[in-house]
C-alpha cells in the first residue's frame, strides 16, 4: 500500500480535524504520517479564530517524514497554497481534498476565490453540496459531493450516484472521518468506487455507535471489529440457511473473511472444521483467525491485486448455478484444473495459486471462479465479494436468482 499523509488542522475539542482523521485511520489498521497545518481557536460549539501554518514549514515536514516515496495525501483545513506546494513537490502522489469553507457554527475559514485557484491542483475534491453550489463544481469521477445536512438518506455523488441511510442525529466531523476513510482506502489502492463504497457503510457505522454529537471512530477500534467480522459471518450464515443444503460440496463450506490490513491467511477468520449439515441444518464452530485453510490462502492470494476482495465462499459446483450466475450479470470466470503440473499438485497449498494466477491478469475481480475438478479434486463454485453479506447475496442470486 501507499503511505497516508494527513495533513489538517486541530481543533482543541477533538471533535473534528485531525484526531478524527487519525482515529479514521486507526480503524482501517493504518498509522498515517500526521503534519498539522492549522490551529483553530474553538470549543464544541464556537470557532473564535484559526490560524495557519505556512505552507513552506509543512512541505518541510512532510520531505522529511516521507521522503521521495509515493503517497496519498488527505488535506483537510489547511492554506489553499498548501495543496498547489504539496502538488508540485510530489507530482505523483495522490492528494485528496476534502475543502472546508466554513464551520458548522457558520465561521468562514476561506473565502471560494482562494479555494478556486487552488483547485487544478488536487486528484480528488470532496465537499458537502452547500460547498459545491458555493464553488460552483458538480459532481465527477474526481469530484465527490456528499449530500450535506437536509432530510432522508445521504447521496454521494461522483460520476454516479451512492445512497446511504442517514443516521438520526447532529455530528460534528463527519466530513473529515469520511475523508480520511476514502483516502485510506485509496492507500490500500482500492479503486475510487471502491473506496467511496467502503468509506460511506463504514461511515454509516461509526455514526451508529456515536452517542457524543460527533463521528466518534476511536468507539469501533480494538476488538470491536473482530467481534463485528464474526458477527457479519454468522449473519451471512443465517441468510444462507434456507438453501445451505443445495449447495453444500462434500467437502464442506467454509468462508473466509480477511481484516482491512490483512496479508497472510491466518490473518482471515474462517469457521474451524468448515459448515457441515446436520440434516438440513447448518453446523458450524463460531469464527476464528489463526488457521490456513483453502478459502483464507485464496483470498489472501488474490487481494494482491484486488485489495477491495477480502471474502470467498466456496459452495457446491452445479452447471445451473453457473448457468444463472451468468444470467444475473455475475462476473463468472472458469479455471482449468487439467493442465496444472504434477509438480504444482504434490505442493501443499500451491494449487490454489497455480489456479488462481489467471485471475491476477484480469482487470476486475470475478464475482464468481469455478472449476470442473479434476484428479482426486472436487469440482467447486467460489464466489468472492467485499464482505459476507455481499457473498452471501451472490450466492443467493445463483442458487434462487
């Protein structure tokens, strides 16, 4: 992954800017690389003055931290200068700005004549609609406008829209926890779908669990999100139980579910001794890490190249399954078991990457990768996603459409 580099302002409340951005952070598993850029003088609930640091002082900082390597830069409050310094000293990083005109208690921070000027110089430019129609942007696969603080659910728009539900309530630092999130994730190379995606639903979570008039991340960190993995796959689990006995191989089902920064398969939580029936009904041991299994080794594999994927189920192979799979628009790949060298067959472990290494020369992750089998092997249906919830959706679209 590329570095994060945040560069924003502190608000002494710490109810936006930078520890809402490092607390963002912390809850994707990254450390970023922190230059302050501003000061505001503030409480909760009044912005007095702000000021800012010289754009010179946080280039300097930031040569020093990062050196040459490439990176993405979230810049919240900061000189407009800073951005057009930042730019022409790291030509090939990314910056995010994510522009604040004024503050929520109606304090002006930069007038749009100064932002405008500045504008040619960020990759990407987030702001809330009252911001946009100030400026006079719109929407763009560079610009992201959030649906600001009317009624009903919250729209994203870029060059489509995001829908998400709104959640009840008045919080402070939304903008910069949102921003961050969507540049870490950029970080982690997911494409800018991807990240608006992954950073809006978990946007929506931290809102949930926020009961102090801000967008409190640091209430998710730590154990929570293991505990909220496991949940997610005994809720994808449950979906799955009124047709878990059509698609059980005979080897068992298990899934593997990888954390945001997770590398290795023992990174994955997977259900120990697979899903097995007990009838008609599902059995399974409740979900942990530490374990290499078949589904933890794939999706640790091909998260090289398609970092967003970080689940896989596998299920029972069925040429109708496959058949509808195409029908509802599935990404569907086949692989070839039969032309996989002895040699690659006797090593543990190594047949999965032998038959998943097409995979890496495509250029968007399949929804679903199957095989006919082959010596000694099962023919199986693994379907990928983004979590379980969105697996255990696929797999419903192929077994009842």
């Amino acid at each position: 992954m590329n570095r994060l580099v945040v560069v924003s302002g502190i608000d002494p409340s710490g109810h936006a800017g930078m520890l809402r951005d490092i607390a963002a952070s912390f809850l994707i598993g990254i450390t970023p690389i922190v230059v302050p850029s501003a000061l505001t003088y503030q409480n909760a609930t009044t912005v007095e003055d702000v000021s800012y640091r010289d754009s010179s002082e946080i280039v300097r900082a930031v040569k020093v931290a990062v050196g040459d390597k490439q990176a993405v830069f979230k810049v919240g409050l900061a000189s407009p200068d800073t951005v057009v310094a930042l730019k022409k000293i790291f030509p090939h990083s990314t910056i995010v700005w994510n522009i604040v005109l004024a503050s929520s208690t109606g304090y002006t921070f930069f007038v749009p004549e100064d932002i405008k000027r500045a504008l040619p110089y960020a990759d990407y430019i987030l702001l809330n609609s009252e911001e946009a129609r100030v400026l006079g942007l719109s929407p763009s696969g560079h610009i992201v406008i959030t649906g600001g603080h009317g009624d009903g659910d919250i729209v994203i728009k870029a060059d489509k829209d995001f829908v998400l539900p709104r959640v009840k309530g008045d919080f402070r630092g939304t903008g910069c926890t949102f921003s961050t999130l969507f540049s870490g994730f950029l970080a982690y190379r997911y494409s800018v779908h991807s990240a608006i995606v992954e950073a809006g639903n978990l946007m929506v979570t931290v809102l949930e669990a926020s009961q102090r008039g801000f967008a409190s991340s640091e209430t998710l960190l730590g154990r929570w999100h293991e505990e909220y993995m496991k949940r997610q796959m005994g809720d994808a689990t449950g979906m799955l139980a009124p047709v878990i006995s059509s698609i059980m191989p005979e080897v068992g089902i298990n899934m593997a579910y990888m954390p945001y920064d997770g590398k290795k398969p023992e990174d994955a939580f997977i259900f120990p001794g697979r899903i097995r029936l007990k009838g008609d009904e599902p059995v399974y041991l409740p979900p942990e890490k530490g374990y290499s299994s078949h589904t933890a080794r794939m999706v640790a594999f091909v998260r090289a190249k398609f970092p967003h994927v970080r689940c896989v189920m596998n299920i029972r192979f069925d040429e109708t399954f496959v058949e509808r799979a195409y029908s509802q628009g599935l990404f569907v790949f086949e692989v070839y078991r039969e032309s996989e060298p002895e040699d690659s067959r006797k090593k543990e472990g190594h047949s999965l990457q032998w038959m998943l290494r097409p995979v890496l020369e495509l250029d968007n992750m399949p929804d679903v990768v199957f095989d006919r089998g082959g010596h000694g092997k099962e023919p199986m249906i693994r379907v990928f996603g983004r979590d379980p919830i969105d697996v255990s959706r696929k797999v419903k679209q192929i077994v009842v459409g």
